[in-house]
C-alpha cells in the first residue's frame, strides 16, 4: 500500500458517483453510508468524502446545520413564487430546460426542478408518483433548497460551488435525504456572468445514472446560449432605434443597454461595455471610462453622451469593486480605460481577493496557505489557484507578492452583519474577519 508522510496509510479516495453509483448503486451508497457515519461521529473514516462533498459538510457544520434534522423547509406564498418566476430571468429557457430534460423523467421516477438562485424551487415536471414522493420530503415549489436551509444538495451545493455537482445517496448531509440522488447545473446570465438559477434532476438512489449531470449540464448550456441569443436580439432592436439618433449627434455618444452593453457608437472609441452607476437615472452621471456625461433613457437602454473629462483626472484609474453584499454571490466590479466588465468568483477566489483587498502591500503563497487553510506548507495550492485567479484578472492582481495593482482604486462593500461574510468559508482569516473587533 502506497502512504503518505509519516508512513501513514492512505485512505482511499471514494469514487465518483457519476462512475461508482452507476455500476454498483447499492454497493456505492453502502460505501457513503459508512463514511457518513463514521465522519458525522467523529471516527476514523474508510474512505474520503469528494472534495465537494467534503467541502459542503464543513461549511454545514460550520453553520450549526444538525444532519439528522434540517431546519423546517418554508413555502412562500403563491403570489411570491409567480413574482420570483418573472425577477428570475428563467422564463424565456424554461422549454429549453423542459424538452432537454423530457426523456429523464417522463413517466419515469425523476422530476426536473428549476431554482433561482437563492435555491427558491420555481418550477418542477414529473410523474404523479414521483411529485408525490418530493411533496413528501419538502421538495414543492416555493421551498427554499439552498444549502443552509436543508444540507448538501445537487442545487445548493451547485450554487455554493458554481459547478455541476451530482449528490448520490449519503453524499446528502441531512440523513433523511440519503435515499435520493440528485444532479444539478448552474445556469449563467451571458450579460452579466452571474448564476441566474440551477436546473436540477433528482430520484430514488436507484435511479441515478452516469450520464445524468452531463446531459444536466449539456442543458444549462444550452439554455444560456439560449439567453445569449435573445441579448443579441435585444441589442439589435435597440440599435435599430439608436442609430439614427446618434447619426444626428453633433459630438460623441453610444447606446447601450440597461447592462451596459454597447448597441451603437458615435464619434467615440468602442467599448463593448460600460459600467453604469447602480443608481442608473437621466441627468447627469459620472462614468469611470468616459467622464461626466449626459444620460437619457431609450426603450430597453440608454442614451450616453460623454461631456469630456476637464473637471476630472485625465487618465482615469483603473476601479475595483468587491462586492460581498450578498454572502451567497460575490461580485466583482472591474472597469479601467479599455473597458468594463463583471466577474463573478468562485468561494475560493473570493476568499482570496477579500484577503488580498485587506493586505493592499500583498500576501506570498505561504501567507495566503496559512491564511486559507491554516498550514502555509499549502502553497502549491494556492499558486494553482491564483494562476487560475489571474487569467480573469490580467493587469489587476499582480505577483510577487500576490497583491491588486498599486495604481488601482479598490473598493470593497461588506454585508451589513460581519457574521455573513462569505458564511461558506472555513478558511481561517475569514473566519476571523467575521468576528467584531
């Protein structure tokens, strides 16, 4: 047997569902079972959790979530869930989801969900037995299937990951979930890069197969080509009422969309995006790329004319914005003199730009190790994940140290209560970020 340091044996990594549960799904969960109960009492383990299902069950413990009695699953009222279905932006993909899916639980003992992204279930398909069978676990439109509300998950932990994620059996923190299996994707908005919802196959541990969350997958993206299809369209119509306003300028002036996204262009260099004011409203409005300017609504859009930057300074900075506002979707904000855009980060980047943003003279990668994961001999890990950081972040975030660019402004915006600070993360350095001073 191979070991580690020290000569201690290796456990075994536990299988993937996707390969294990599809061969032997009796077998699998009997294998997850033990695991389950052996972590959740503290014993000595036979197999290691997924990395995601591991990473899951530490951010429930950490919550307080008790594994054998989830908090009550709360419905909201009718008139609620129909406005959450119209604020979702999902309407438009929902046949996309419906006929991809169609095959996976048409007369069979699956059902299809589809969740915003708080988790909020908006919409189920399936059979009359198997909608009977989730009524009786809570699984009803309106119900809230976000992580801290009933444990790990195919669409909480989806959304807490912002990747596929497939559940299977006691892979679920909560135990009278263990009977089931689940497969959920995020879907994207292609506007903005912010997860809009999760679509969601779930049934009997029986039923699990290794080409569900592909085929879960393969759907979610479609729909968001889908989504990008219709943002064309939208531009197009916005143009087609733009454009021959703009021609009549007498200075420079761009159309852009209600997301800032450029239709047509006047007298002035092109940026495909702009980053508007939060507070977007017809006047006059300060914009980082283009100065002061006047601003005036258009059907779907606005009209921008730059007043040319005199009262300001003549190289704009680059600005960053952190935004943490809302613990389960960071945001971040970067607009600069070639352009704008919004990234949304994974937890683990996350974590690393609000410690990044609170050292402004850098961390080396055994700083940030002992930062994360309390042990800087992690380092390895954390220059992998700052490659990965930095291609989204080119010119920003620096090296030697890891740090955000000297010359950049950073803005960084916490939740209101310090104890929502990124609530998933374990990391050490957040954890005590989260404590008042």
């Amino acid at each position: 047997m191979t070991s580690t340091r020290r000569g201690a044996p290796r456990r075994r990594q536990a299988p993937e569902p996707a390969v294990g549960a599809g061969e032997d799904p009796a077998g699998y969960a009997r294998i997850l079972s033990a695991v389950y109960e052996a972590t959740m009492s503290g014993d000595k383990s036979p197999a290691r959790p997924r990395a995601v299902v591991d990473d899951s069950w530490r951010r429930l413990r950490k919550l307080g979530i008790d594994p054998e009695s989830a908090p009550p699953t709360l419905r909201m009222t009718p008139s609620r869930l129909d406005t959450r279905r119209r604020e979702s932006g999902l309407d438009d993909v929902l046949v996309q989801l419906v006929h991809g899916l169609d095959a996976v639980v048409d007369g069979g003992d699956n059902i299809l969900v589809v969740t915003d992204h708080h988790g909020t279930v908006l919409w189920r398909r399936g059979s009359t037995m198997a909608l009977g069978r989730a009524d009786r676990l809570g699984f009803v439109e309106g119900a809230t299937w976000a992580e801290e509300s009933v444990g790990t998950n195919g669409i909480g932990t989806a959304l807490a990951s912002r990747r596929p994620v497939q559940i299977f059996s006691a892979e679920h923190y909560v135990r009278s979930h263990h009977a089931w299996t689940c497969a959920g994707a995020p879907i994207r908005d292609p506007r903005t890069g912010r997860v809009l919802g999760v679509v969601d196959v779930s049934g009997p541990v029986g039923t699990v197969h290794p080409a569900t969350l592909a085929l879960v997958d393969a759907v979610a993206r479609l729909a968001e080509s889908h989504l990008r299809e219709t943002h064309r369209e939208h531009l197009d119509r916005l143009r087609a009422v733009a454009a021959p306003m703009l021609s009549r300028m007498p200075g420079p002036a761009l159309a852009v969309d209600s997301d800032g996204w450029t239709a047509a262009i006047e007298s002035s260099p092109f940026r495909p995006r702009l980053l508007l004011p939060d507070d977007m409203t017809p006047g006059r409005a300060w914009m980082p790329e283009l100065g002061s300017c006047d601003v005036e609504p258009l059907p779907g859009g606005w009209l921008v004319r730059p007043l040319g930057n005199s009262d300001h300074e003549t190289t704009p900075r680059t600005l960053v914005r952190l935004d943490l506002t809302r613990p389960q979707h960071p945001i971040v904000h970067v607009h600069s003199p070639s352009g704008a855009w919004v990234h949304e980060p994974t937890p683990r980047h996350a974590e690393i730009l609000f410690l990044l943003a609170r050292s402004r003279d850098g961390r080396t990668a055994a700083q940030l190790a002992d930062d994360l994961f309390g042990d800087s001999g992690r380092a390895m890990t954390v220059r992998a994940e700052m490659s990965r950081l930095r291609r989204h972040f080119s010119g920003v975030v620096l090296g030697q140290p890891y740090r955000f660019d000297e010359a950049a402004a950073l803005e960084v915006r916490l939740p209101g209560d310090p104890t929502r600070l990124l609530p998933h993360s374990v990391s050490p350095a957040i954890v005590r970020a989260r404590t008042p001073l």
